[in-house]
C-alpha cells in the first residue's frame, strides 16, 4: 500500500471539488490532479498518466475518455470502473452518487475500493449541500414573497401585519392552497395592477 | 388504455430519437401493450451503461458501437445486439467559418450534397492536419468522414485528427480552434451555425445516401428472456417512424420533441433536420436536403445483416482486425431475425433476403418482399463503390 496513486478530478464546480479532494486527502498521501477545462480533455488526462480518473456520471465530457480506452497498449488503457462487475454493490452505490471511474492499468480491487468509497462519500454530501443550499434558498424567496403580500395588504386595506399575515392565511386554507401560492397571485395580481 | 409492461429506454436528446419519443408520446407503445420509459442521458457512455448494466432493457444507440463490443475494441460486460435500426441519415458536416470561407471559394459552384467537390476542396485549402470533432470514437460519424475523405485521397486518412467532442460542446470547441471540422447529429450542427461559430458543408447522406446511423440497441440473450415486449417495442416504434414519414406531421413531431424534457431547443431548429430545409451559415443562406433523415421509407428499419459487417469491414481496416472473422462476427449482431419475428403480423413487406450489397442501389428499386410491395431506397456511396459482404475484400 506504500505506493502512491496519482488521481484525476474531472469537475468544473470548484465547491465540489474542494470537497471531493479533501476526502481524497484523508485516504493519506496520493497524488491528486484536478482537471477543470473541458476543452483538450483526452490530451490533457493522458499528459498526466493517472490511475484513477473520476468523473461525474452526468458529465457529457465521459464520452471524451471513452476515446483514452483506445490506448495502444492494453497496459495503459483505462477501463470504465463499471465494466468491471465483480463488485455490483460498489457499481450501484457509485451510479447512484453519480460517480464514475476509469481505472488504469488494471489495480487491484483493494486499491480502488477506498477511493471509490470516498469519492461515493463526497459526491453525496456535495448532492445533499447543494439540496440544503437550494431549500434555505427557497425559504428565503418564499419569505420575501409573503412579507411583500404583506405589506400589499397592509396599505391597500389599513391593517397591522399580524392581521395581514391572518387574512393570508385564512384564504389560504380557505382555498386549500399554500399560503406562499395565494402570497405569489396577489403579489403578481398588484404588479399587473401597477 | 393499459400501460401493461414498463420497458425502460434510454436515449440521447437528438433529432434521431424521434421514433422512440413519438411511439411513447401518441400511444403507439400504448397500442401495443406497453409504456417505453425514456430515460434522457448526457452521453452515449451513460447510455451504454444503462444498458449494459440493466437499468435500461433497449437503448437508442450508435449503430458501430454494438459491433465495436462485439469485436472486442470497446469494453463492456455484456455483448449488445441491433433489434432494429432507428434511422438512417441525419448527420451534418460543418466547418470553423474561415475553413468554410476557404472551402467555398475553392468550390464556387459545389452544391450540398456534392461529397466530392466539398472534399477535394477541403483537403486542398485545408491544414495539413484536420483536426475533426465526432460525439463517439465508434460512430456513423466517424466512418462518413474517415470513408469520405479516404476515397478522395487514401493519403488523407494521415491527415485526420479525430477527437471525441461532445455535441453540446462542438460549437464552442470549434470556437476555441480545438477542431476545424465536424460530423454531428442534429440539432447541434445547426445550433453551431445558429452561434455564429460554423458553417454546414454537406449533409451526411452526400456521402452515403443510405448510411444507417442509430439502431435499437438491446443486451444479448434479453430476445431470449422478454421476446413479447421486445417484439411490442419494435412494432411501436416502426408505427412512429410510419408516423414520422408523413410530411403533415413534422410540425406536431418537432413540438413535440422540442419539449424540455426531451431535445429542450427551438421546434424551428428541429424543423430544418425534419424538412431537409437548412440554414447553413450564420449569414442565413439556405440550403436543401430531401429526406435529410429517414424513419421509415424502404424498410429503413430492417436491420440487415450486411450493415453490420459493413462497420465490422470498416472498424476492422482502422484496427487492423481479421477481416473475415471480423465481418463475420458483425453481420450476426444485426439481428434480422428478431425483427421479421416481430413484424411478421405487420402490414408491412419484408425483404425476401437479409443481407444486401451495400451501396448497389443508384436508385430507388421495387423488389420482392414477403407480404407486399418493397422499394427498397437508393443506396449510394458518393464515389461508386460497392461493398459485397459475401465477397470481404
């Protein structure tokens, strides 16, 4: 296990990048590359002479190193992780982390089977950040939108805002709709009204 | 209507997807008993994986890929077979604007679909390299432009840079000078000229009016386990490509496909692959190009046996592969058994014979068929020669 593995990152995200190397680096001392320009891929990967290359599944740029599997020798030739099924748990966890990997030079299973695993690891915390990013995100529109119906309702008719927040609410429940879609129809209805 | 057996699909967003998306959407599938559940993917890799790894039971795929497999040249778990082939046609070749400027000025007076005068232009006022972006090292795309080139000047084959693009990116990398030319499918040749970045030089029929371009891919042994759905499939989908055929309906076809959760870009752009009526430079001149792409006429689906050793001859010559071995393996991956099985019921004449000279057909040809009239469509290569499968050179 002494040896170092020379690792390639393909991602343009720099936040998930930073996540995924930082799990990379708690495996110990490996050699990590991270590769964020698209164009030249092929070129550029096969500079660097990996063997492990990681990529996400949804990236349209795997076609790219599908050219790399034509390699000259057979020695060099990196193999989709996936064409290997001796492993199908590890192959199904990382298609649903929406992971893949090219391993090089045929390396024995115990050497990818940590990498993999983090990487599996990384790509769900950074699909479960980007969740909770998007939720807090839509809170705080949501939030937005319904203090401006607020204060919509507050001038148009002379109420405080509890009352405001009450009359929301009680149409609402009334219509059998979210509060935050009865909030979007008067907010847009007194845009159009100017 | 019963939805009855759920058959999963995948596909990549293209024009050429068609036959799988109508057979879904206007209830051809739902006719048949079935529901095709399309699964939308970034890449032809995802597409294969799906397949090969049983997520997906038949895929839209690229016709040289299962043959690739087959031969051993592109890795896989599992062996694939063609059920059906889904068109024939429907690539375009585009050049960076300053090589297209060059090429027409070399060739004032070539037309569209004049293979060889584009070509020779090409390799005169060309760079000594032509570095060419394809989405897939295994292609119908790849095998026009190296067959194209090749049959001008045998010489040219040493010039080609062929790198793997894909076709999303192909504008942009054309703009960032990473290629000088392209062989995609539509809609991204248009959208290369639709920003500004490339020129349309020929449609891929100039160099072969009969090239077969995607097929229905399936994993080998499925006949076996689920034949009735497979059979249901390919009699959904061979409605859809009827469907398709019928000039009416290219407008409902391009909206339809023009949704986001299928090709997700403008009807107009999907149009011009439909209509063969294209825009070729960003300065708006037109184009045509009869029967750009075909779904249907002169049982385009038939999967013959002579296709496949065609690409087993040809991806034999690029890796210095056995030809007969190699063609030999090829022609048994196209499996035109299954489909006259699946259509044998159908109001539909099926060729007396599976295999085919291809490129002997300068025209359109009625010919004998089971179960009706058969005009077989014009099979060309653009220089004249012919490929004899019985005969592998």
């Amino acid at each position: 296990m002494a040896t170092r593995l020379k690792i390639i990152v393909v991602e343009k995200d720099p936040e998930r990048v930073r996540i995924i190397v930082d799990g990379l680096k708690e495996l110990g001392d490996h050699d990590i590359h991270v590769i964020t320009e698209e164009s030249a891929l092929a070129r550029r990967v096969s500079e660097q002479n990996p063997d492990i290359v990681l990529i996400d599944i949804a990236n349209p740029s795997r076609d790219v190193l599908e050219e790399l599997t034509l390699a000259a020798s057979p020695n060099e030739r990196p193999v989709a992780m996936f064409v290997d099924q001796s492993d199908n748990s590890m192959t199904r966890a990382a298609i649903e982390a929406g992971v893949s990997a090219y391993v090089v030079g045929g390396l024995r299973p115990e050497r990818i089977r940590p990498i993999l695993d983090a990487a599996i690891t990384r790509f769900h915390m950074f699909q479960r950040m980007r969740r909770e990013l998007e939720a807090t995100k839509q809170a705080l529109e949501e939030r937005k939108t319904i203090d401006r119906a607020k204060g919509i309702l507050m001038r148009r008719r002379g109420i405080d805002e509890d009352a405001a927040y009450g009359l929301l609410r009680k149409t609402a429940m009334d219509q059998g709709r979210k509060l935050i879609q009865v909030a979007e129809a008067l907010v847009t209805a007194s845009d159009l009204l100017g | 209507m019963n939805a009855g057996l759920r058959i999963p699909v995948a596909y990549v967003p293209l024009v050429d997807a068609a036959p799988l998306i109508i057979a879904q959407e206007l209830g051809f599938a739902a006719e048949e008993g079935i529901t095709l559940e399309l699964m939308k993917a970034p890449s032809w890799s995802v597409v294969r994986d799906a397949l090969t790894l049983g997520q997906a039971d038949l895929a839209h795929l690229l016709a040289p890929l299962p043959v690739a497999i087959g031969l051993g040249l592109a890795p896989s778990p599992v062996q694939l077979e063609v059920a059906m082939v889904l068109s024939i046609n429907g690539s375009v070749i585009g050049a960076a604007r300053d090589l297209a400027a060059r090429v027409a000025k070399a060739a004032p007076t070539a037309g569209f679909l004049d293979a060889f005068s584009v070509g020779r232009a090409l390799l005169s006022v060309g760079p000594r390299a032509l570095r060419v972006g394809i989405p897939f090292p295994f292609s119908t795309h790849y095998e026009l432009v190296d067959y194209w080139l090749g049959a001008i000047d045998p010489a040219a084959r040493d010039r080609l840079q062929i790198h793997t693009v894909p076709p999303p990116r192909m504008s942009e990398a054309v703009a960032a000078g990473e290629i000088d030319l392209f062989c995609v499918g539509e809609p991204w040749g248009s959208e290369a000229v639709e920003e500004g970045t490339a020129e349309l030089l020929l449609p891929g029929r100039a160099i072969w009016n009969h090239a077969p371009e995607k097929v229905l891919a399936l994993r080998k042994g499925w006949d076996l386990e689920q034949p009735a759905a497979l059979h249901a499939a390919i009699r959904a989908i061979w409605r859809a490509g009827r469907w398709l055929s019928q000039p009416g309906n290219r407008s409902s076809a391009s909206e339809i496909l023009s949704r986001p959760e299928y090709l997700d870009v403008s009807p107009l752009l999907i149009d011009r692959a439909l209509s063969g009526r294209f825009v070729v430079s960003p300065r708006g001149e037109r184009r045509d190009c009869p029967v750009f792409v075909c779904f249907h006429q002169g049982a385009a689906n038939f999967p013959w046996r002579s296709q496949g050793r065609w690409f087993g001859h040809r991806l034999a010559l690029r890796t210095g592969l056995e030809q007969g071995d190699a063609i030999a393996t090829a022609g048994a991956i196209f499996r035109s058994d299954i489909y006259r099985a699946a259509m044998a019921e159908m109001p539909s004449a099926l060729p007396t014979s599976s295999s085919k000279v291809e490129g002997g057909l300068p025209q359109d040809l009625a010919v004998p068929a089971v179960g009706g009239d058969l005009i077989l469509r014009a099979d060309r290569f653009f220089d004249g020669a012919v490929f004899d499968p019985s005969l592998p050179e």
